[in-house]
C-alpha cells in the first residue's frame, strides 16, 4: 500500500486579514473524522493498492475532456487505456500526448463495449451528455460528464434513474463544489458569519474572442476529417458546418449559452454552499448586443432567480449576469450577503467583510440623529466592515482535483460523489429554464424539491 502524500487541508483556513472577529469563525474547518482520526482531505486521498487500480476512457477530448484527462491522470492507480473523439485531429493529439499505444475511436459505443474500461469521462459538447452517459452506465461503467448534465430540461429523469438502475457511480463536473473555497463558505454560512442570507449575485464579465466563444478552427476541418453526421444524429440534419462543429456553444442545438455555460457553475456552488434545493422562480433578460456572427445565443444576460424559505436556509434572491462586450478589465465573481456582512468566494480563497458598528457619544451625531427621526437611545454607527482572507494553503491541488479525486474515490470505496445526477439536475434546470425564459419572454416555475417545471 502506497500513502498519498497530498497537503492535508488543515491548514487551509489561516486567517490572513484583520482583527479577530467577534462571532468563532473556526480557524480549521476540517476537523478530525471521529472514526479514521483523518483530516476530510487525507480521508478523501486514501491509499492505493494493486487492487484499486482504474481504467478508464475519454470520450469528446477537447480543451475540458483534456483538461479532466490530465487532472485524472494525477490522481494514483488511474490509467487512460482509450480516446474517442469525432475529429481525426482531436485523436491524433490524444496519441501525442498521452502515447501511441491508447486506443482511439469515432464511436463511443466501442469504447462502452470494452470490458477493460472501469469508467469514462465525458467531455463532448452539451447536446451528448445524456445519451451517452446512460448508455455508458448501462454499459456498467463509472461516469464523470461535464456540466452541464443536461442540455434541456426534460432530459434530467432519465439520467437520475439510470444511476439509480445500474447503481453506477456518477459525477457532474461542476469541480469549484468539492473546492476548500466552497468547503470553508459553507463552514462560514452556517456559523451565521455573515448573518441571515439574504441575496447572493454572480457575474463574468469578457472580451476576447475566444473567451466569447469565436474559436479558432483547424485548416483540415472537413466531412472528411469530422464524422458530421454522427455530430447531428440526435438533433436536427444540416449540412455540414464547421462553425457549428467547433463554434458549438453559439447554437441551440448543442450548446447551452452562457447559462448552462456559465450560470450553472454558481448554481452547483451556491446550492452546495447553502445545502438550497434551487430557485422556484426564474426570470432572463438580455440580447445579442456585438458577436452578429451568426450565433444564437446572446452576448448579454441577466437572470434573477427567487429562492423560496426552505428547511435548510431562508428566502432569498439571486442575480446572475454575464457581459461578453465588457470592455474594461473583465472580472468573474460569487457574493453571498447577509444581514451581518458578506463573502466573496472562489475555490481557493473566502473574502469575508463584516459590518462594524461601535455606540457613539458623541452628542452633535446623537443629535443629527435625533432630527433625522432615529429613536433608538443607543447611538450606533457604521464604520467600514472588517475585512478577513482565508486561503488555501500552499501547495493545494485545487477544486478540480479535489472533484476527480472524488469521483475515483467514490468508485474505489463504494462511496458517495459530491454532485450525483440529483445535485447536477438541480443545478443544470434553473440555468436551462433561464434560456428558456429569455427564449420565450417569460417567467418561469420551478418546484426544485419534485423538481418538475410549474405551469404558470
Ligand atoms: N467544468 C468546467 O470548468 C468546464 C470548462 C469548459 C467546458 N466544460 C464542458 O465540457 C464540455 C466540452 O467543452 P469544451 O470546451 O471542451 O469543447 P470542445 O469543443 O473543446 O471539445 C468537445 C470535443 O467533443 C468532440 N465531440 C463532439 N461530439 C462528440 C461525440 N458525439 N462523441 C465523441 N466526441 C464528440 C469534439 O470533436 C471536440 O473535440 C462541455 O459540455 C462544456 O460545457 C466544462
């Protein structure tokens, strides 16, 4: 038995900013498990025998399937043996990169028929995720797809009850969930740092055309090179367009805009932070203000979301936006706020800014005061909230190991993942059901605990 040498978690939450705070914010989240004596992080990282070692298959090995590969290929025991890809020249740098001897195929049913494989990773566009990770679970193997699960909001059920079927271990790739950035968040949160929540936003701001979408595409693309009808079997038949092959997330019948893009990132964050179900109300405004080159999606959105009081955390709302014509600096965040303050959170680092008051006796302001109507005999006065980091510690992994970690964990233990198809179904339909509301110009209903669209 080898021991994984990962950086233990513990140190993660170092308090880098101001003054103590007066509520325990915690200065180490991950206390002991009372059965291994093991920090979360090392109980995650367990040990590797012979016995445990895992082969598996990339299917759609673009940027994020290669990029999942790599992150796969860090973790002990875990081998890729197979690549299947509808572009030659996709499967032609598999070999390059991760050897000559790696089978390689335009037809992932070949991949699913080889008994050697313990799981795949699915990194195809949008449109395939469900046919193919149920076909892949049938097939008995462990799946790892990217967000969004879905590409339209019907297509949830019947992934949730292939899982359940074949009893297969099934992972969305929403990594920033198994993040210590997230983990720390819901550590704060529930320790009423911030208060009662109230609000939470997100937003991204981009300019670059391939940031927006415009990718560069390959001098040899062709009918001859690109197994197009493969491409369109599950949707409508056209012929063959390259921008619509590599462009993919600028048209409706593959991609899912900047929504499913980008909204469903915060949605499996924010629902993993607060332990929330999702909204019950969603509302998309927006338009195609700049990129007119042909997509169908816009290049501005704003949807709002109402989150209704549940067991677990109270009414509150949410605003998502996303400008792709942001001409200044670009930023990408999520903010929690609550009665008490806020927090700013990625998957490394919480920004926690708290209210400070401090009871003045100073009689000009209690006077002011008075005249302005206040009765309170205490005098109270805001000053700048106080401002408190905590940060990973050096030499953390980061939330995408942390999620394929999991998922490999999950299949060697026989244990849980972070974001099962219920977790990623609930993230995926409130950023599937904003398109539709933009699509449509409505509101839309959502009951997130049955999770069945309301009609209104
Ligand atoms: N988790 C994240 O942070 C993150 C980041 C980027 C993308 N993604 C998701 O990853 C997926 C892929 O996005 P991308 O940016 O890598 O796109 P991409 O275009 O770079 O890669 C997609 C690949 O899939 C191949 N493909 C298409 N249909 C296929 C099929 N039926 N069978 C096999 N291969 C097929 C294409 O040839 C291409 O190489 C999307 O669902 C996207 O939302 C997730």
């Amino acid at each position: 038995m080898k021991e994984n040498s990962e950086p233990s978690r513990r140190g993660f939450l170092k308090k880098l900013g101001t003054a103590g705070a007066a509520v325990a914010l915690g200065s180490n989240v991950f206390a002991r498990d009372s059965k291994s004596g093991l920090f979360t992080y090392l109980k995650r990282a367990n040990s590797v025998s012979a016995n445990d070692h895992i082969n598996f298959a990339l299917i759609g090995a673009g940027g994020q399937g290669s990029s999942d590969t790599q992150t796969a290929l860090q973790i002990p025991g875990v081998k890729l043996v197979a690549v299947c890809d509808l572009y030659d020249g996709r499967l032609a740098d598999a070999k390059k990169r991760w050897g000559n001897d790696l089978f390689t195929t335009k037809s992932y049913k070949e991949i699913l028929n080889r008994p050697d494989i313990d799981a795949v990773i699915i990194g195809t566009p949008d449109h395939w995720h469900q046919q193919i990770s149920i076909d892949a679970m049938h097939a008995g193997k462990h799946v790892y797809c990217e967000k969004p699960m879905v590409h339209g909001i019907t297509e949830g059920p019947a992934v949730i009850k292939a899982q359940k079927e074949t009893g297969k271990v099934f992972q969305v790739g929403s990594q920033g969930v198994s993040s210590l950035g997230n983990e720390k968040a819901k550590e704060l949160l529930a320790s009423g740092a911030i208060g009662q929540l109230n609000y939470a936003e997100g937003f991204w701001a981009r300019r670059g055309a391939v940031e927006v979408w415009e990718y560069p595409i390959p001098a040899d693309a062709s009918p001859q090179t690109v197994d197009w009808d493969t491409y369109v079997s599950n949707t409508h038949k056209r012929p063959f367009d390259e921008k619509r092959f590599f462009r993919w997330r600028n048209y409706v019948d593959y991609g899912t805009g900047m929504c499913g893009d980008l909204f469903v990132h915060l949605f499996s964050s924010l629902h993993f932070i607060t332990g929330s179900y999702g909204p019950e109300k969603i509302y998309a405004a927006g338009g195609l203000r700049f990129w007119n080159d042909g997509r169908e999606v816009p290049d501005v959105l704003l949807g709002t979301f109402d989150y209704g009081k549940s067991v677990v955390h109270p009414a509150f709302n949410l605003s998502l936006r996303c400008n792709f014509v942001d001409g200044t600096s670009g930023t990408t965040y999520l903010r929690l706020v609550g009665s008490e303050g806020a927090m700013d959170i990625t998957w490394d680092q919480v920004v926690l800014k708290r209210n400070k008051t401090f009871e003045s006796d100073d009689p000009f302001y209690a006077e002011k005061m008075r005249n302005a109507g206040d009765t309170n005999p205490v005098r109270k006065k805001m000053l700048p909230p106080e401002q408190i980091t905590f940060d990973a510690e050096k030499g953390y992994l980061g939330g995408p190991y942390d999620h394929m970690n999991n998922f490999f964990n999950a299949i060697r233990t026989n244990g849980k993942v972070t974001e099962d198809a219920i977790f990623g179904y609930r993230a995926a339909a409130p950023a599937l059901l904003c398109n539709d509301s933009y699509f449509n110009n409505v509101p839309m209903h959502w009951d997130p605990e049955k999770m069945v669209v309301v009609k209104s």
